[in-house]
C-alpha cells in the first residue's frame, strides 16, 4: 500500500500530480515541457530516496507503534503558549495602532493602509509564525479532547489572517490542519471524504479572496490566457488554484537551461536566515544567472531555483540528499514509540513546505525556522513527565 503519511513518498506523488496538471496546458501561457525539467525533479525525487533508506538502516532497531502515545505535559504546555500569546498580542496591538487599523477593514473606510504594505518587517513574521503555532495546537487539542473551546480558538486563529488579507496564512492554517488531522487519524473514505469538501470549500475561498483583490475574475482569466479545453464550468478558484499550481513549474521549465552543472555560492539560501531589513544590507538583490518570467504577474518559480542558483543541477541533486536526512530523521522520530508531540509539529511542518515547494522554498523559510524552534521549546520535556495516549 502506498505510504502517503510518509513525506518522502508524498513529495513523489506531488510533484507527479503537478507534472501531469502542467501536461494538460489548460493554459496558453505554458511553454512547452522540457526533458531536462522532468528529469531534474524525478532526480530530486530519487535523492530523497537514497537519504530514506539511509536514515532507515540508522532506526533498524527501534520499535515503531501504529497507535501513538506521545509525551505531553498539558499544564506546562499551555503555560508556555499563554507566554507566547502575550507576546505575541503585545507586539500585534503596536502594529495595529501604528498602522491605525486591519487591512479589511481599511476597505470600508476603517483604517488605512494597503495589506502588502501592513505589518513591521521581520517583526511581522516572528508574529505570524506564533498565530499559526496557536493554531497547531488549538486544532490538536480539539482532536483530542473533543472540547469546542478549541475549535472555536482555531476559528479565531483562521480569522486573523482574513483581517490581514492574508492568504498565504491562511492556506498554512489550513494546510497544517489538514495534515494534524491525517497524520494523528487512520485514512477512512469518510474522512477523505471531508477533506476533499473541505478542500474544495477552501479554493472556492481562495478564488473568491483573488477576485476581491484583482478586481473580478475576468481580469485574472485575461491574464492567464485559459485555453479551450478548461472546463469553464468551474468557479474560478479551480482556475487561480491550477495557474498557481503550474505557473511556477513554468518558470522554472523556461530557465532550466541557464544553469550550470555545479556551482557554489550558498548566499542565497543563507540569506534566508537574516531579517529581512539586514538581509537587503548584507544580500543585495542579483541575478546571476539572468533568471527570467514567462509573465511578470506570476513571479514563483517553486522550491528549486533556490538551490539551483546556490549549487548548480547536479550540486543541489546532493544537497537534497542532505535535507532529505532532516525530513527522513523527523518522520523517523515520528513514527517512534513514546515520542514527544513536537516531533509531530515539526513532520506537520515539513509536509506543509513539501505541498507548498511547487510555488515557493519554505525550508529555509525565516516563518517556519522559528515555528519549528516555537514547538521545540513549547514541548521541551520538564522535569516530570506525563505520558497521555492518542
């Protein structure tokens, strides 16, 4: 059986699923797929793989379990979210209050302030990756314990990236969620069931939240050229969900051939780690390789260019060899007997920059570095130990 819980096999299975999309050309802004493209992302697989096997030989010996426990503490864990809670409401009234309202709100007269512009940088994203820490857990505990208060802190956690016009977020939110819910539940058809609704649900919002900022939907369909075999019928969130899904693939597609076999200069994966007022001072912008858009609207290029730019197309096949360890040993981790909750955190975050590594690189995403050192120091282990079954 096909082990989708298993990160490894799921970027496989994604990145097959995007090929195929992209094989459709539902779009006339797509050129025409390259072999070298293809290849590149069946060897990106491929070295995934060999760091799986390699970091399975390492847990031959330790015993895995399908019914979880994992090591909680609930009161020092909730002691340590309130703290974050307050900090992170402190630093979100300063921003409120310097830019005098919420950036929904502005449309209707309250406030000004458009929401590309709204927050402090770096400062912004700290924030945001305490929301959706919140979520995680609110959402886990609603899992587990049944009581609604959680539910309904989830709801508030999901309402704040709509004040914010947020959508990328909100898609986190809502992701990660979704990725709680599969990994701590066997996968039963009515199950799947819910989350195909709830998926469909989500891209109807998402079009609807792309309509309301484009203008209308008719703006968005003359800028992606929809060919004649796209099955109009649908709303027009199927049409910004499948052009977000294909339109990085497609800028990648058309440069795959500017870079070379090797290369080496790290700086842009480490300036990933800085602020992004000091990264601007230390990493000014460039383009080594003259990396070009097939439309300068839809300006992602997916996780690769990334790598490509820092190691070359054979230098970054290794490199994913490395961060394949990192996610082999989580998963690993996971999967052990009495293993502690942040190991769960950390996978859920992992498969979240797996599905979203076909528009952007979050591995080394600032937001989510600190989401996972957020979860390791909520469920760092106190002195006493309470073990408390799934």
């Amino acid at each position: 059986m096909l082990k989708i819980k298993n990160p490894i096999v799921f970027f496989f299975v994604l990145w097959l699923f995007v090929l195929y999309l992209y094989s459709k050309q539902y779009s006339l802004l797509l050129t025409d797929l390259n072999n070298l493209t293809i290849i590149y992302i069946l060897l990106t697989g491929l070295s995934l793989l060999i760091s799986y096997c390699f970091v399975r030989m390492l847990f031959t010996h330790k015993f895995f379990e399908k019914k979880k426990v994992y090591d909680v503490n609930f009161g020092v864990t909730n002691f340590r979210l309130k703290k974050i809670f307050k900090i992170w409401l402190f630093f979100t009234l300063i921003e409120v209050i310097y830019f005098k309202g919420l950036p929904l709100l502005s449309l209707i007269g309250i406030g000004s302030g458009r929401y590309t512009e709204w927050g402090i940088p770096s400062l912004h994203g700290f924030l945001n990756a305490m929301v959706i820490t919140f979520s995680n857990y609110l959402f886990y505990f609603y899992l587990k314990k049944k009581d609604k208060k959680y539910l309904y802190g989830f709801l508030v956690c999901i309402l704040w990236p709509i004040l914010l016009m947020t959508r990328q977020m909100f898609m986190s939110m809502i992701i990660m969620a979704t990725i709680i819910y599969i990994l701590t539940n066997k996968i039963k058809l009515a199950a799947m069931l819910k989350v195909v609704f709830c998926l469909c649900l989500v891209i109807y919002v998402f079009g609807w939240a792309g309509d309301l900022r484009s203008g209308s939907s008719i703006a968005f369909i003359n800028l992606v050229q929809p060919s004649s075999d796209y099955p109009t019928w649908l709303p027009s969130g199927f049409l910004w969900v499948y052009v977000y899904m294909v339109s990085p693939l497609n800028n990648l597609n058309f440069n795959i051939d500017i870079f070379p076999n090797l290369h080496f200069d790290p700086s842009p994966l480490i300036s990933s780690f800085f602020p992004s007022f000091l990264r601007k001072e230390i990493f000014p912008s460039s383009n080594q390789f003259n990396f070009q858009l097939v439309n300068e609207n839809l300006n992602v290029s997916s996780m690769f260019p990334k790598y490509l730019d820092s190691f070359g197309y054979f230098g970054s096949l290794l490199f994913y060899f490395f961060l394949g360890l990192f996610i082999s040993f989580v998963y690993f981790k996971f999967k052990s007997k009495n293993t502690s909750i942040k190991w769960l955190f950390i996978l859920v975050i992992i498969f979240h920059n797996i599905i979203l590594s076909v528009f952007v690189d979050f591995f080394f995403n600032l937001v989510f570095l600190f989401q996972m050192f957020l979860h390791l120091y909520i469920a760092k282990s106190p002195k006493k130990k309470t073990y408390v079954k799934n």
